[in-house]
C-alpha cells in the first residue's frame, strides 16, 4: 500500500523534522544530522552496487524533481547511462522542500534493488504532475535503485 501524499499541505520549510536554514547558511537538514564528509557520487555509488541487492551508503548527487504534492520523495540524478534514483524518506517522518529541483542534496539510509508497481509508478507520476497521457503509458512494473534516507542535506 503506497503512503499517501495528500493532506494537509505544509509550507517550504515547514515539514517534519525538517530544518529550513537556508536564508542563514543556504542548507536545508531534515531527518538524522548528517554532513556531506564522505559522500559517495553517482558513479561511486553505481560502482558499489555491482552484485549486491543493497548496502547502507552516503551520497550526494543533484535533484532531478521533487514530489509537488508534499515534498515526500525525490528522483536524484544518476549520470546519462543510469536512471534516476528514486528517494524516500524513513518512516514518511520527514519530507523536503518542493522547490530544490537542480539542487544537491547528500542522503544517508540504504540503497536497493526494488520492483515498482504499475500502481506506485502511476501514484508517482501524478505526485510530479505529469499529463494524463503519460501516467497512462506506464504498462509495465520496472526494476530500479531506491533509496530510504533517515536524513538528508541540500544545498
């Protein structure tokens, strides 16, 4: 069953357990504290993920989107061969700001192999706003990275 991003919606910034310092420092923490010393990149982590189904890791890489809806997910970007990487937050115990599209964020949690749904791709499309014409194109569950972050970083 998908957590649903509707609701009462929360202004920039204002999210649980999420700390808007953006006009002091130009960061954005929510979740576990976390700093960007010893973040893997795109490449680093796709490199590490050979063989394995999943592994605990850091990483910084720039937001692709964000959900428009809450701020509840984000799709990091993953290099030109890779897909993006799909980013939920731990227990839905935090969410981030809508508008940091093209920004860098560093994510701690776990990485993984993961099934998505027709059903949870579809749910997704709609969250970024997509056409009706393309939610309706998704036929097929697809196979990629996901990410559980307990904390995130953007700046």
């Amino acid at each position: 069953m998908l957590a649903s991003c509707g609701g009462e919606e929360k202004a920039t910034g204002e999210n649980a357990e999420g700390t808007d310092t953006t006009e002091m420092t130009g960061m954005y923490k929510a979740g576990d504290e976390i700093t960007p010393d010893g973040a893997m990149d795109n490449q680093q982590l796709l490199e590490a993920m050979l063989g394995k189904d999943s592994m605990e890791v850091k990483l910084t890489a720039k937001i692709n989107s964000v959900c428009q809806v809450k701020g509840c997910w984000m799709r990091l970007d993953m290099g030109e061969k890779a897909q993006e990487l799909m980013v939920r937050f731990k227990d839905y115990a935090f969410f981030v700001p809508k508008d940091v599209s093209g920004k860098n964020a560093t994510v701690q949690g776990w990485i993984k192999v993961d099934t998505l749904s027709v059903e949870e791709q579809k749910h997704y499309a709609e969250d970024e706003g997509l056409a009706r014409e393309e939610i309706e194109k998704i036929t097929e569950p697809r196979v990629e990275l996901t990410f559980e972050a307990s904390g995130v970083l953007i700046k």
